[in-house]
C-alpha cells in the first residue's frame, strides 16, 4: 500500500477532504492530509509555519504526493510542493477536475 500526502489549495478544502476519502476507500491507498481549521478560525503565523513545516514532513515519509488541481488552479504553494517532492524522487499524481 502506497501513502500520498494530499496537496491542494485549501479554498477547496471540502474536495480534499472527499477525494482523501475515496483514495483510501475506494483505492486502497494511505493518504496524509492537510490539517484543516475550524470554521472563522484564522491560524497565528507562527501557527502556520508549523502546519507548513508538518506538511514537508509528510511529504518526506510519504510515496509520492497526490495534486488537486480543481479548475486548473494550482496556487504558489502547491507549486513549491510539487519542486520540493520532485526534488526528492517522490512520484506525483495530478487529481484534474472541472
């Protein structure tokens, strides 16, 4: 069994959270998702430095990253995402929806 960290933009963070479901229901992989925050929360920066940082981490102990890429948007931070886990041979898979 393969374990993917999910990358995204969190503006579609109901789609990640559907499409971690199925992956690891439907197609029996292991997904490591984003950490989401409660509705009207807006995390401290150093809040977010950590969930960066813990995000990078998974990358590292996972196969490979698996890419939303809903209505072709892929933002700067995905995008850095993506080099990083390039960089390091993990594979990546692109999730394209309209």
């Amino acid at each position: 069994m393969k374990t993917y960290a999910l990358c995204g933009s969190m503006r579609f963070e109901k789609e990640m959270q559907r499409v971690a479901y199925d992956l690891e229901t439907q197609k029996g992989l292991t997904i490591l998702q984003c950490v989401y925050t409660a509705a009207g929360t807006e995390p401290t920066a150093e809040e977010l430095q950590a969930l960066e940082r813990a995000h990078y981490q998974k990358i590292d102990i996972s196969d490979g990253i698996y890419v939303l890429n809903i209505d072709g948007y892929i933002g700067a931070s995905v995008r850095k995402e993506i080099d990083y886990a390039l960089l390091h041979g993990k594979e990546v898979i692109y999730h394209c929806t309209k």
